[in-house]
C-alpha cells in the first residue's frame, strides 16, 4: 500500500519552478507573458496535458460562480488552465511540497494568486469545511491512493448537494501484470492502480451516483504518439516510465478513464 512519505518521495523535485523557467527560456520564451497555456506542456501531469483538462473542465460544466477542488493537484498546472477558461474560483491541494512551493510561485507570474489557493495536505483528510465546493476534478492520482472509499468519502463531504467530482485516473482493465515502473510509481509497493469497478463501488458506498464513464483511450493513442515521435530513445536497459505507460495503454492492460460523480441536490 503506497505510503505518504514513499509517494512525496517519488515526486521530489526542488525548485521545479526554476526549472520550467530555464525549460521556457531553451525554447524562447521569456518569463513575462508566462500564461497557463504556456506553462501546460511543463505542468501538467497527466496524460492528454491541457487537452485533457479542458476536456474535464467542459464536462464539469464549470463556470464562474463555481469554487472548484483540485484533488491532487500537483503544481497546480490543470488548476491554472481552468481558472483562466471558465473564471471560477480553484482550490488545490497536494501532498508533495515542493509541488506546492512551484505552484504558488507560478500562480505569481501568471497572476492568478487570488484566483488560485494551493495548499499542502493529503487528499484523505482535507483542511476544508462539509459543503464547501460546487465542483471537484481529480486527474491522475488515485492510482497513489489505496484507501479510495475514504478518498471518496472525503470529497463527497467537502461538496455541496448536487456538487460533480470528476475522476481521471489510469484504471486496469486488462488482466496482465503491470509492468514498472510508471510515471505515477517506480513499483507495485506505491501503485494503487484498480479497475473503474473498485472506484464506482467506493463512490456509490460513500452516496454519490455515477453519472458518465468515458474511455479515452482513443485520445492517449494520439497523444503518446505525438511525444514519443520527439522523444529521445532511451539508453540500453534503462526504463522509460513514458514508453511503459503508453505500451500499457496501446496494448488495453490500462486505460485512461473519466468517471464522474453527482451528490444529490
Ligand atoms: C501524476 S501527479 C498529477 C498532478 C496533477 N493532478 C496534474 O494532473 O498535473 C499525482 C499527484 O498526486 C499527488 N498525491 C498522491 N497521493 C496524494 C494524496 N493522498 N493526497 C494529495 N495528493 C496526493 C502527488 O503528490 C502528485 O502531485
């Protein structure tokens, strides 16, 4: 069962913010006028990056009188990006801190500070009050999380009736072993990846009902091969988290899925 210091371990990384601004000025771009949508392709953790944030946020219905939760919301890229499309009000929390500490500086120079709050905690005992948010999105981070009926618990406590929780995560849906390590765990030891059923049925224990399942398989197809046509091939014997997820994916072992939850009004 992945544990919390194991999964801030696996997301280390000081002054990633740093880090992203060299990427920036390699490509040319300078730090003033860094917007959301420039950030995207260095901050966004998931598969399908700002395509697939927009495509969660549409199907959220968000818009701005909504204050909207981000479950794991890593440095607070999906977070930006739907702040500026739709103008509602974020609130992101996350358990590595120097994810944290990048998000918030680049809230600043994107100046979205008031806009978007980041915090540092665990999705399983979050630091907000019961009814507190209209909407909330969880994009690739239930796989770190074994306890998903108190995952599911707990953002059904923090929304408001009739409040939609959006899920995108990569589930199993094939019987093979998977193979590691991956982007979101170098082991099985701090994986908790589970098919749909393990989470609709946490869901619906919790009270929520299932409103849509989608999956886009389809979309990562196009997605892993648009950055693996630029991506440098890895040396002999070294494994490549990227290319073992996209070979999961490809072959229908793991599927990128969207689940999405309603608590009744
Ligand atoms: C693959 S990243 C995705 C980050 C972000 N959602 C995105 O799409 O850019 C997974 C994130 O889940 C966070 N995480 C894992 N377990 C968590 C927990 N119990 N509570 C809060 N965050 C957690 C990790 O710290 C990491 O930032």
């Amino acid at each position: 069962m992945p544990k919390s210091d194991d999964i801030q371990a696996h997301y280390a990384g000081a002054k990633l913010a740093e880090r992203i601004f060299r990427s920036l000025e390699e490509a040319g771009i300078s730090r003033t006028g860094v917007t959301p949508e420039v950030l995207a392709p260095f901050d966004e953790f998931h598969v399908g990056g700002i395509t697939a944030t927009a495509r969660v946020a549409d199907r959220l219905g968000l818009d701005p009188a909504h204050h909207l939760l981000d479950v794991g919301c890593g440095a607070g890229g999906p977070a930006r990006v739907v702040a500026v499309r739709t103008g509602c009000q974020v609130t992101g929390i996350d358990l590595t801190p120097d994810f944290i500490d990048a998000g918030v500086e680049l809230n600043r120079f994107c100046e979205l500070g008031d806009q978007v709050t980041l915090t540092q905690g665990s999705a399983l005992d979050m630091p907000y009050g019961p009814e507190s948010f209209e909407r909330a999105m969880m994009l690739h981070v239930g796989m770190n999380i074994a306890d998903k009926t108190g995952l599911m618990s707990e953002v059904y406590r923090v929304l408001k009736p009739g409040g939609i929780f959006a899920v995108y995560d990569m589930m199993k849906v094939g019987t093979a072993a998977v193979n590691f390590p991956m982007p979101w765990a170098s082991t099985a030891a701090v994986s908790a990846v589970e098919p749909p059923q393990v989470y609709i049925d946490a869901a619906l224990a919790s009270g929520f009902r299932l409103s849509s399942r989608h999956d886009e398989t389809k979309a990562a197809t196009g997605f892993f091969r648009k950055i693996l046509e630029t991506r440098p091939e890895p040396a002999p014997n070294t494994p490549d988290r990227f290319r073992n997820l996209a070979l999961e994916v490809t072959s229908g072992n793991l599927a990128p899925t969207e689940l999405y939850f309603v608590k009744a009004a």
